[in-house]
C-alpha cells in the first residue's frame, strides 16, 4: 500500500524547525523517481471527475508535486509564495502558523475569475496556510475544487478548516 511506503521513507526531524516541532521531510521521497510517480498516479485516481483549470502550490515543498501533478493533468501551475517573492502585482494573505505568523502571495493576474483550482501542499497541519492560500483563490475569483497533501497531520483536526472551501480532500499519507 502506498501509505505504508511513504510511512517508510518519511523522516521525522525532531525540533526543527524550532523545539516542539516534530518536522514531517519528503525530501527521502525525492530519491525515488518511481514512487514520486505513484504518489502522481494516486492524487490523478483521487481526483477523477473533478473539473480542474489550474493547481495551485503552497511555497516551497508544494511546488513539488504540484507541479508534478500539474503537468500530468495538462493543467496550468499556479505558484503561491512567501510575500517579496513574486516579481509581478500580487495579492496577500496573513495568517498565523504553529510556531510565529506568515504572508503568502499569488500573483493578481495567475488565472481568470470563475477558473476551478486545486490547492496542493505537501503536509497539512494546522491549516492556517492553506486556509491563507484558501482566501487568496477566492480574491481572485476561484472556485475552490478540492485539496491534495501527500501528508495530514489529522490529530490537529484541520479538516474542518478547509471544508468551508471545499469537503474534497485527499492525503495520502495520515498521522492519528
């Protein structure tokens, strides 16, 4: 099963980024061309029938697979980052994380109002940033179709946060 794969190869950093914090790396993932193609093939499955026009992917490990995805679905990729980062007219969004609080960016013009955009990040927590990422898709005039993480924290009970948006989620990988 592939949640057991991932499990194998998903590295725990304790304390990082600060005390606290037991840090989910898919770096070890990234070794493996083979199984990032599954992890594709499986969020593609997950998401057959729903109408999408666009991913959009959370800075930085986001872009990852979601741009991976995008391709594989012949759909535009559409990045959201840390505030500065953008070089052209930009939206932002503040919001708090687990451990200080943050700005993410979406470029004004990323795609035309009314457009069906699936926001993925690698790693679900709090929701906070993708929630963030949520209001920006919105401002701009997206309707928000679904969710794909390749991990959810779900003992943070983050779910909630996100159905407001959209009850289509999918994570491959689940820690209780």
């Amino acid at each position: 099963m592939l949640e057991e794969q991932l499990k194998k190869v998903i590295r725990d950093i304790p304390d990082f980024p600060q005390p606290g914090i037991v840090f989910k790396d898919i770096t070890p993932i990234l070794k493996d061309q083979m199984l990032c193609k599954e992890i594709v093939r499986e969020f593609e499955r997950h998401l057959e029938g729903v109408k999408l026009d666009a991913i959009a992917g959370i800075e930085s490990r986001g872009f990852l697979f979601g741009m991976m995805l995008a391709n594989q679905l012949d759909v535009p990729f559409v990045p959201i980052r840390k505030q500065g980062k953008l070089p052209f007219k930009t939206i932002s969004e503040s919001y708090k994380l687990e451990y200080g609080q943050a700005t993410i960016e979406i470029h004004e013009d990323a795609f035309e109002a009314g457009k069906n955009i699936l926001i993925h990040d690698d790693l679900l927590a709090t929701g906070g940033t993708v929630v963030a990422a949520s209001k920006l898709i919105e401002k701009l005039g997206g309707n928000i179709v679904g969710y794909s993480f390749v991990i959810s924290l779900d003992f943070l009970q983050s779910h909630g946060r996100l159905t407001r948006f959209s009850d289509n989620i999918v994570s491959l990988v689940h820690y209780s």
